[in-house]
C-alpha cells in the first residue's frame, strides 16, 4: 500500500455516452477514494481526435452528477494537477517521449503505413497471420535502431512522417500483482513495440495516460478489464521512466443477462432496458438510446444495482446508499468473473426504493410527470376551457379537476333535484347515441344533442345537467360539447358508464 494519500482517476475518452460498465468504473473509483479519505478525480482521455463525439465529454459530466458520483477535480471543477483534459495538456507529453528515445527505452520509426501493410502481406503468405512491429521484426524496419544516425537525422530535418515507438526488451517477463487477479505474468516476446506519439503530433492512450497517471499521482488505476492486456505495457513504461507503478485492479466485465458475451451499446434498446445512465441522442442520426433516468429509475436504485455487478459485501445486505456502500466496499470483494446484468433485479432495487421514498417526495416527482404526460398544450386547452370560472390559477385545476382525471364525488344539489324518474334509462340512450357518433368535436356533439332532445320532447335543462354530472361531477362548469371534444368519445362513453353505477348507490330511490 502507498504511504501517499489515495488518489484515483475515471478517465473516459469522449467518444460516445458513457455505457453503464463506464458508470460502475467511475462507482468503483469513488467509493474507494472516499473509503480511503482520497481524492477522486476525473480526466478526459482525447487523444485520439478521430474517435472525438462532440457532446460526449458533457454527457460524461451529467451522467456522474445525476448519479451522485462528485468528483473532488476535474473538467470544470479545477485542482492543483489540471489541465484535466488531454487535448489540452498535448505540449507536455513530447519531452517524456524524448527522454524515452534518449535512454534507449524508445526509438523513432519512420515506417509507412504502407511499409507496414507489405510487411504484414508477406508475413501472411508466409503462414504467419499475426505480424507486429516487436523486438525481432524492428531489426528488419526503417527506424532509429537500424539507421544510420545521420539518415535519421536527415530523415527528421526532411519532416519526414514518424512515430516514437516503445523499445519492448527481449524474453522478459512482466509480473505486477493486480488487486482483483492477483499476480499476472507476461513475456515480453508477446508484446509489440506499441506506438507512443504518432505522426501527428499528439501522444498515444499509453503514453498521455501513463504521464497523467503520473503527474496527477494517482495511486490506484481501476478500470475495466479490457485494459488488462494494456497493462504490462503500462508497468514497462513506469520501469522505463523510472516512476513508481501505481496498483492496478482490473474489473469484471459486464455480460448480457445470458451470460453470453460483452453487455454492448446497442444491446439495451434491443433487450428491451437502459444501458446508459441518461438518453443519449446521437448527433449522426438522430436515434435516442434510452437512459436510466428518463425510464424512470432514482439514482440510488441504478447505483445500487451496479455496486453489486461485480461486487458482493460477503453479507445478505442489498439494500445499500451511497454511505453504506463506500463503508462496505473494498477492492478485495471484486469478483474476477464477468458479472451478469440482470434486468429484473435492477426493477427490483428500483421497487425497493419507490416503496422507502417519503409520500410527499413521491407526490412532487408525480406532479412533475403528470405536467409531462398531459403535455402543455393538452394543459392549454384546459386553460382555455376553465379560464372564465377561475379566479386563481389553482382555481383552474382544482374546478377543473374532471379534466385531469374522472370524478370521484357527484354534486348532491344536482343529483336531489335532477336526478329523478328515468334519468338512467335517458342517460343509457344518450351514452348509445354518443358511441354512434363519427365524428366527436364539439359542433358535432351539440348538434346530436339537439336532435337528441327534439326527439324526446325534452328541454336542455331536463338532460345537459344529468350528461354534466356524469361526466364531470358537477353541477355547474364549462360547455358540455367543448367538455366532450375533450374528453374523446371514447372517455365520455367509459364515464357514463362508471357515473351509472355510481347513480345505482348515491340515487336509489330515483
Ligand atoms: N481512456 C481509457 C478509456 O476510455 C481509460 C483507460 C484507463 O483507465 O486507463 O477507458
């Protein structure tokens, strides 16, 4: 263990939305640092600008908050060790990749991609699939090693394209003990001599990230396993600059719920749940990729879930916050094998969450939806219809309270007087004569009112108000036909019937 105070990294490169393995990295990350009482900070890995998504590193930003994972610095927050950008740290990393060259851990190829194409055709013809640039093939490429220094020097003034490659020593075996999978051992005759600074002037992943890890002193590297192959590379170039490695724990991959491969971007949509923590609308082609958060779910539940893909407290708890989880978590209790995502127990921390929340707090995420769901322009008409009885804006729903929902009360005055003699029999003919109807606005609803009526030899004061308090409840309100339009046919006909029934209750001596 360091002597140095913790301090960990989430390090996305912006090249998308972050999927939900992303999350549980950052999760990771976190709550180890506020265990350990370390830092957690975030950087934005862009060095490759041909994968760069604009918005990506915004999401990224979002995502964490709307989740509760608050980095201490970061894009945006500050800290002593910024730029936390790469794109903007680019000047730095050069002089490392120099003092590589200098010591002979590194060396200048000035290789074609060409060049390397034929190198790689020949080798196939050669029943050999895989070539790589490696410590025996370097000998036969045009670089620093095999040149004459003059040529290279030459080569440089010329601004000839190169690159700076890793120097990979012969036959030697790489062990660094990772805290989730123990000791791991490589030799160095299975590793090619990766790229470090391109051709374009900026460095690549390994080198930028191997510099930041080390400038920013972090302490722990935790990230997804897919870097696992990466990291005896790593570990070589910590040993080359003479830097103290930091410790590495590689965590589970994240699986369908079948079990069977990798949990991918564009599985979500198609299981049918979220693999991102918000909506993600692609900027390419305007497809929305649904998120965590507009399904519905509350922070905790999602992040309670995901503490537990890949890691287990050793006790029958489930149920964890925030706090209980950065007390319980430890490195140690990471699992090795990929972990299965399972849609039905994420409804499950979802369930449990719903049913802890405090009425109220309920309340005022259901007033909001309920905004959404009746869309404004559904709450304009309502506006509209209830202005002229309003005197206060709360007026408007608490009046028009039959236009959000059907009526739970039926006015007495209304019934006593109105509610008399075949009023039921009346309403049923009317209720038949409605679901005939083609067309429901409001001049066509009127006029088969009127034809209604004519027919029955009735005044409009002996059928409106049975049709009102049916429909709405009340005794007195807005027009009727207008009320109807409203409502759709479908609604008017489903609140006759229910009004009926209640009729056969509140009116049985009619
Ligand atoms: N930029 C890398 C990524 O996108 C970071 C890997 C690491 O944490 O070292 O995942």
């Amino acid at each position: 263990m360091f002597n140095r105070p913790v301090r960990v990294r989430f390090a996305p490169s912006p090249t998308g939305p972050l999927h939900m393995g992303g999350v549980r990295t950052a999760l990771y990350n976190y709550l180890f640092a506020k265990k350990h009482g370390g830092i957690f900070l975030i950087r934005i890995e862009d060095t490759d600008q041909a994968r760069f998504v604009p918005g990506a590193q915004e999401y990224i930003m979002d995502a964490l908050a709307w989740c509760g994972i608050v980095p201490e610095e970061g894009p945006g927050i500050g800290g002593d060790y910024g730029p936390y950008v790469q794109s903007e740290r680019q000047h730095m990393y050069r002089a490392y990749a120099d003092e590589l060259v200098a010591n002979d851990k590194a060396y200048i190829a000035f290789d074609t991609s060409e060049d390397l194409d034929k190198m790689r055709d020949q080798a196939k013809q050669m029943g050999m699939p895989n070539w790589q640039y490696n410590s025996t093939t370097r000998t036969s490429m045009k670089n620093s090693l095999t040149l004459p220094s003059d040529d290279v020097q030459r080569r440089m003034d010329a601004n000839e394209p190169y690159v700076i490659r890793m120097k990979m020593p012969r036959n030697r075996d790489i062990r660094f003990e990772d805290a989730i999978r123990s000791w791991v051992v490589v030799n160095t005759n299975n590793l090619d001599d990766k790229v470090l600074f391109k051709s374009d002037g900026m460095p690549t992943y390994h080198l930028a990230n191997i510099v930041d890890d080390h400038l920013m002193e972090i302490t722990h590297v935790i990230r997804g396993e897919e870097w696992l192959p990466s990291a005896p590379l790593h570990v070589m170039l910590y040993e080359a600059f003479g830097w103290e490695a930091p410790i590495f724990a590689h965590l589970p991959l994240l699986l369908k719920p079948d079990g069977n491969g990798k949990l991918s971007k564009r599985d979500g949509d198609r299981l049918g749940f979220p693999v991102f923590p918000t909506n993600w609308i692609s900027k390419e082609d305007g497809e929305v990729y649904s998120g965590y958060r507009e399904k519905g779910y509350f922070p905790e539940a999602f992040i309670n879930m995901l503490a537990f893909l890949g890691w287990n407290p050793g006790t029958t708890q489930e149920l964890f916050s925030m706090d209980e989880l950065i007390e319980a978590f430890t490195l140690d209790r990471v699992s090795k094998a990929g972990a299965k995502f399972d849609p039905d127990k994420t409804k499950w921390f979802q369930q449990q969450y719903l049913r802890a929340k405090p009425n109220e707090e309920l309340a005022t995420v259901l007033s909001q939806l309920l905004i959404e769901k009746h869309e404004l322009n559904h709450l304009t008409t309502i506006c509209g219809l209830m202005k002229e009885r309003a005197t206060f804006v709360e007026d408007i729903i608490t009046e028009g309270s039959f236009l959000l929902g059907r009526p739970t009360k039926y006015d007495e005055t209304t019934l006593t007087k109105k509610w008399k003699g075949d009023a039921s029999a009346l309403m049923t003919q009317w209720q038949t004569t409605l679901a005939g109807l083609n067309s429901f606005d409001a001049a066509a609803v009127e006029e088969s009112f009127k034809a209604f009526i004519t027919e029955k030899s009735l005044g409009i004061g002996a059928v409106l108000p049975l049709f009102r308090l049916l429909v709405t409840g009340k005794g007195m309100g807005p027009s009727m036909f207008e009320i109807s339009e409203f409502l759709g046919k479908e609604e008017c006909v489903a609140r006759i019937d229910s009004g009926l029934t209640a009729m056969i209750e509140l009116a049985p001596n009619e």
